[in-house]
C-alpha cells in the first residue's frame, strides 16, 4: 500500500499565473502519474514521472505547460503554467507501488482559474 | 485503442437492494479491467480488478464484478446496497499493448443510496 498526500488540496488563482502541486509518498516508488479530472469528466493521464529522467507526457500535454519534477523516489511536483479557466480540474498524484494494476491516488488539488 | 464506457451517469438503489453499476470495454489483447471508488472530496481508491481466471471476481466492500468476454463488459455488483456505498464509481483498463502504465477511466457513475 502507499499514503499519499498533495498540497494544496485547493487553490484559486488568477488567469496567466502558475502553480506548483506537491505530491509526497510513504514510500519508494520507481514510478509517479499525475491525472487530470476535469469537472464532470474522467480522469486522463498527463505525465509519468521517474527519478533521474525526464516525465513522460501522453497525447495533448506538454512539459511547457506542464513541468515535472522528481527529485526522489518519494516526491514529485507538478506546475501547471501560465493558467487559464480551462486548467480549472483536479490535479491527482498516483502510484503503483507493487506493480499490479492497484493504483493508490492522493487526495487531489482542485484548482479553480479565474 | 483501449476505452472503457460506463453508459450511467447516475444509478439510485435502495439500501438493502442489490446494485449493478454497468461497464463495457474495448481493448487490443487481453482485458486488465478494474473498478475504483472516489468519495466525496477523496482521492480514488482501488477496489478490485480482473486479469485472468474466474470470472467473478471479488473486492473491497462487500463488491464483486462479473467479467463477459463475449459482451465484453465488467459490470459491477453487490448484493445488498449501503447509503456509505454512495460514491463515484470508475471502471478502467489498462492499457496492455502499448503502454502498461497508462489506464484509460470511464466517465463514472454516480451512485445513490438512499436510506
């Protein structure tokens, strides 16, 4: 099993400005997603992130918009750049720690853009 | 391409009544299907999934899910609803050809319980 917890678990913020998502685990993990849930919708990935390489992104993201780090095998951030109202989601961390498929999520950032 | 489509937006069901929350799938290869619950505010939680073998199969809360090949679904199901089961349901399947750490989520079900 894996505990994650993600700051903040809300914001709002201005159109044009950027915001960093923390997402820290109990444990080593090899591997970190980030998701987007966008309201009313389902959740997409954006990225997979490793320790020591660059994330890797899916169709439609970009590390301009948005930038990941993984300094460690227990921590990730996501920014989310230059916002606009159509960035308002929830932004979610999670991992698979054993490998199989059980994915563990934090508890979300949801970001309001105005 | 992998999907997976939950046709209800909302299923309600009495407490004590059996509930079926419906999902079918489309996939390249064999389906690695599951279910995840989010409660209000709440990050997503694992409660089950199919890989191989018996086709029912049994999670968390007192769930189970009957994997069809042949109506390529995997309906999930419990035989006595609780108001707490009240959450938002997402089937999902992993993407087993082209890239094993991405699942693809259905749009969700919101499920009512009402006392």
């Amino acid at each position: 099993s894996a505990v994650i917890s993600q700051k903040p678990s809300r914001d709002i913020c201005q159109r044009g400005t950027s915001l960093t998502i923390q997402c820290q685990v109990d444990s080593q993990v090899t591997m970190m997603f980030w998701y987007r849930q966008q309201p009313g919708q389902s959740l997409t990935l954006i990225a997979t992130a490793n320790q020591g390489s660059e994330a890797t992104y899916e169709s439609g993201f970009v590390i301009d918009k948005f930038p990941i780090s993984r300094p460690n095998l227990t921590f990730s951030t996501l920014t989310v750049s230059n916002m606009s109202p159509e960035d308002s989601s929830i932004y979610l961390c999670s991992v698979d720690p054993s490998a199989t498929g059980e994915l563990f999520f934090g508890e979300g950032s949801r970001l309001t853009v105005l | 391409a992998q999907s997976v489509a939950q046709p209800e937006d909302q299923v309600n069901v009495a407490e004590g009544n059996p509930l079926t929350v419906k999902c079918t799938y489309s996939v390249s290869g064999n389906p690695y299907l599951f279910w995840y619950v989010q409660y209000p505010n709440r990050g997503l939680q694992f409660l089950l999934k199919y890989i191989t073998g018996d086709n029912l199969v049994k999670g968390s809360y007192g769930f189970e899910a009957e994997f069809n090949k042949s109506q390529t679904s995997f309906h999930l199901k419990k035989p006595s609803a609780l108001v707490s089961d009240s959450a938002l349901y997402f089937c999902a399947v992993r993407d087993v050809r082209y890239n094993f750490n991405k699942f693809y989520f259905g749009s969700g079900t919101k499920l009512n319980v009402k006392p």
